[in-house]
C-alpha cells in the first residue's frame, strides 16, 4: 500500500466501505425472512427442519459464511497470484450460492401453492 497514491487508497477505503454496507443492509432482511418462515411453517403445523425451504436456507446462509469468511481472510493467499485463483474461487461459490437463492425461491413457491 505503500506505493499507492491518496486517490486510489482512497477509492479502495470507498469500495470497502461499499461492500460492508452492503453486506450489512443484506443481513436484516435475511434475518427476517428466517425469522417469517421460521414462524409461518410452525403455524402450519409442519416440521420445520424436514422442509426443503429450510434446507435451503441452511445450505444458502452456510455458503454465504464460508464464502464471506474466505474472502476477509484475503482470499486463502498472501501472493497475487494465489489472490487471483482465491477470487476467482470466490465468485464460483458466489453464482453457485445465486442459483441456491434460485432453488430456494422456488421451495417457497411451492409451498406457498400447496
């Protein structure tokens, strides 16, 4: 860091900061939604941990953590090179974790419509 300049640790300090406010408005929803289906499902006299909906979610929230932590370790390397492969690892379990999103919008629907 040493030899960037004011502007461009400055934009870096600005992305940062961008990605935990995002990762910081994400959560409340997130919880949430636990919280509502948690409590919908239990009203609906079902066992909650025996619905695909929830198995989703388990596997969704777990790979946003892992993905998550991985990340604020630096990426698994301490050399650019071994960066690269790390972020490149992380976008992977980032589209695997959309189309779980997707799979766990689609538990919801289908249980909404039983």
């Amino acid at each position: 860091m040493a030899g960037m300049s004011k502007m461009t640790r400055g934009g870096l300090a600005t992305a940062c900061l961008s990605c935990w406010l995002l990762t910081s408005a994400s959560s409340l929803p997130l919880a949430q939604g636990a919280f509502g289906g948690t409590l919908s499902t239990a009203m609906q006299g079902e066992e909650i941990a025996q619905t695909p909906h929830f198995v989703t979610a388990l596997i969704f929230l777990g790979g946003l953590t892992a993905n998550g932590v991985f990340a604020y370790s630096g990426f698994g390397a301490s050399e650019p090179k071994g960066k690269i492969s790390g972020r490149k690892a992380h976008a992977y379990a980032g589209a695997a974790l959309a189309a779980v999103v997707l799979a766990h919008a689609g538990t919801g629907i289908a249980g909404l419509l039983k």
